[in-house]
C-alpha cells in the first residue's frame, strides 16, 4: 500500500497559495514633504537659531501682544475677578463672552 505523498493532511489551502489577503499598508503619499519641510525647520533652527532665516527670540511674541492688548485684557481680568468673588453683579451677564462685551464698551 503506498500513501501519496500529497494526502489530505498536506494539500495546501486556496488561500495560502493566493498570498496575503491584505495589501501591505502603503504610507501615505502627502506626508513626505510636511515631514521633509519639519526636518529642515528643526535642523535650521537647532543649527543657527534661526527660522527662515530670522532670528527667533522666545517670548517675544507674547511680550509684543501683551502690550499691544493690555488694556483690554487688564479690563478683563478685574472684572471677571470680581464677578467670580461675588463683590458685583451685572445685569445679563451670564457667561464669559456677554462678559467681555460688557467689559469692551
């Protein structure tokens, strides 16, 4: 009695011959130059302090803006202190945005 080589218990299934089911995940085709365009940035500004090609000063930004704004915003803070702590009321201001508007006139 022979036994084929080939029996029942080795014959390969349909999907094993096909290959993966699933194509590889390809990366996607935008990504590569934003990754690039960072790269660049960073190794600029890590290797000469700058970013195209001016000098950045940290907090100078907000020093900037801080000033420009201070009145407004001081404004703001005071009376949303003081509504917080209860020492005033004002009519139809319920929520920070009627606040600021109020404060703004």
């Amino acid at each position: 009695m022979e036994v084929s080589e080939l029996g029942p218990a080795r014959k390969r299934k349909d999907r094993d011959a096909a290959g993966p089911s699933e194509p590889a995940a390809a990366a996607p085709v935008g990504d590569g130059g934003n990754l690039l365009l960072a790269g660049l940035l960073a190794h600029e500004f890590l290797s000469s302090g700058t970013v195209l090609g001016e000098r950045r000063v940290p907090g100078a930004e907000a020093a900037v803006a801080t000033t420009a704004g201070s009145g407004g915003a001081a404004r703001y803070e005071a009376v949303a202190a003081l509504v917080q702590r209860g020492g005033a009321r004002v009519p139809g201001v319920v929520n920070p945005a009627q606040l600021a508007a109020w404060a703004g006139r």
